[in-house]
C-alpha cells in the first residue's frame, strides 16, 4: 500500500455541518441499517463482561456512538480531531456512557491489550494511511469472545461498476443535482477547495485516501488480518448505500439486487494468546 500522509485537518470539518452534509450517513433507511448491525455485532460478543464497553474508532460527531450508548454500552469515542471529541463531550457526557479518548491516527498506543469488548468503525479507514495496520491494533485492544466492527467502506463493485449498478445509478439519480450546485456556489470558504482539487486531482477536502480505483479499500486483505489471527467472520453483508439524493422507489427496487459497501463483523477467539 502507498505510504501517505493525510492532506487535511479534520477539525476543520467538526462542525454540526457535517451531519446536515452527509445525507448518505444521517437518513433513516441509512440509520436503520446501522442500527440493527450494530445490535447485531453486540449480540455476536462472547466475553461475558457486564456492563459492555465500545471504542468507536474515529467517532466524528458521534454517528456509532449515539447507537452504542443507546445499545447500553460504556462507549469511548475516539478521534483525530479535538474538535468533533468537544462536540461529543457536549452531545453524550450527560449519558452517563461516555468518554472521549484522541488518537494519533496511526496506532491505538496507550490503550491496552484486550481491553474492550467492542471496537466499531464506521467510514474512517478510506483515512487511514496505513489502515490495515489499524486493523491489526483494534484486533490487539478487543477481549478474547470480543468483536471487531468495520462498516460503510466500499466494495469492489463499487470500483468496477457491474452494469445493473450503473443502471441503478442512472435511473436513481437527479440529472441535475441542484441542490449540489447550489451548495457549491454559497460555499465560498470551499473555493480554495476547489483551486486545491485543481492543483491536484487527488485532494479531497475531507481527506479521503484510499478512494481510488488503484488505491482503495481492499476488502480480502482486511479478512486476512482478522483470519489470520484465528479470528471468526461472523457477518460479511455488501449493502446498497441509500444516498439521500435517491429516488426512493428507484432504491427499493434495486436495493436487493446490487450494491456497493460492506459491513464485517468479527469475532476474537477466546484464547488470550490470539492477539
Ligand atoms: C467520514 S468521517 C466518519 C465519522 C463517523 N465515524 C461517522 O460515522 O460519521 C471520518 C472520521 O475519521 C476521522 N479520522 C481521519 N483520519 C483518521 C485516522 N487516521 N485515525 C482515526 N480517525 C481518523 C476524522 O476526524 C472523521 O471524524
């Protein structure tokens, strides 16, 4: 994989902009699926602790958090950004279930070894430089019968656009997205985006890396990080990302028939050695 830096600082976007921003993420087809994979992941947890303890792994303004603290767990929130850790502080401490950890975005150093029961990310590795050695560190702080939860990357499919998929996207989508460009018009702090993008064609302004069709996700080699390390698969589910810019017939049509993110659940075998 390239050695790559970030390009941004993400507490420029930890704001309450980011949820009103990313429809893709904070709709109710898109919530409810997350809700129930991720009462899926607790169920799947084996450890026997009580009460349950989560580190939601570059946890933005609380998207996992919110359903891990409604799910009953004792949730660490953890970011790059002391920005969104504020946010959180402000929206959950009054829960009794939460606590804010910052992270230095390349390893999970000064947590201990098997530590949570849980460690849930969702939309963040596609950040990470190295992220499959980040894969290896939530495997090394989760208890033995604990999960691993990675949710919202894309897939393949994603990538190399099956012609039902282009079909979907066709059909489902506005020819003209005015609300898009409407947004970019009124966004005048984003023109240096803009100029930034045309310096270079691999800048995005939220710091996307691994989001290219020659340097993305790869789902298999993630697997092979978990499996090698004895652990269980539990739950892998491709899934047709409800973009709220959908038309919402088109989707129900199609949402069963292609898709283009993965959900994976897995499970830490119960031998303390096996981290
Ligand atoms: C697309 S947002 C997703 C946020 C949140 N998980 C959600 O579901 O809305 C990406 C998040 O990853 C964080 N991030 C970026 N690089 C990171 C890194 N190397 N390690 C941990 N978090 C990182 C950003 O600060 C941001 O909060």
């Amino acid at each position: 994989m390239p050695e790559k830096e970030p390009t941004v600082s993400y507490d420029a976007h930890a704001t309450r902009r980011y949820e009103r921003i990313h429809g893709e993420i904070f709709n109710p087809v898109e919530q409810q699926r997350l809700h129930d994979s991720l009462r899926r992941a607790v169920a799947t947890i084996q450890t026997g602790s009580q009460p349950l303890t989560a580190l939601d792994y570059g946890c933005g303004s609380g998207n996992l958090t919110r359903h891990l603290i409604d799910l009953g767990l004792q949730t660490v929130s953890a970011d790059v950004s002391e920005h969104f850790l504020r946010l959180i502080e402000k929206d959950f401490s009054r829960s009794g279930l939460s606590s804010t950890l910052q992270i230095n975005g390349a390893d999970l150093s000064g947590v201990q070894d098997c530590h949570f029961d849980l460690v849930a990310t969702y939309s963040v590795l596609h950040h990470v430089p190295d992220y499959l050695h980040i894969v290896a560190e939530m495997c090394r702080v989760v208890k033995p019968g604990g999960v691993v939860y990675i949710d919202h990357e894309a897939t393949e499919a994603y990538y190399s656009r099956p012609a039902e998929y282009v079909e979907f996207l066709r059909k489902a989508q506005p020819r003209v997205n005015w609300r898009r460009y409407l947004r970019l018009l009124f966004d005048v702090p984003g023109y240096v985006h803009i100029v930034r993008r045309l310096l270079n064609p691999r800048y995005k302004r939220e710091g996307d890396i691994h989001v290219w069709p020659d340097d993305h996700i790869e789902w298999d080699k993630i697997e092979r990080v978990l499996t090698e390390r004895g652990w269980e698969v539990v739950l892998k589910q491709d899934y047709l990302l409800c973009r709220s810019l959908y038309d919402p017939a088109v989707y129900s049509q199609y949402k069963d028939r292609c898709s283009d993110q993965r959900v994976l659940i897995a499970r830490k075998r119960q031998d303390p050695h096996g981290l």
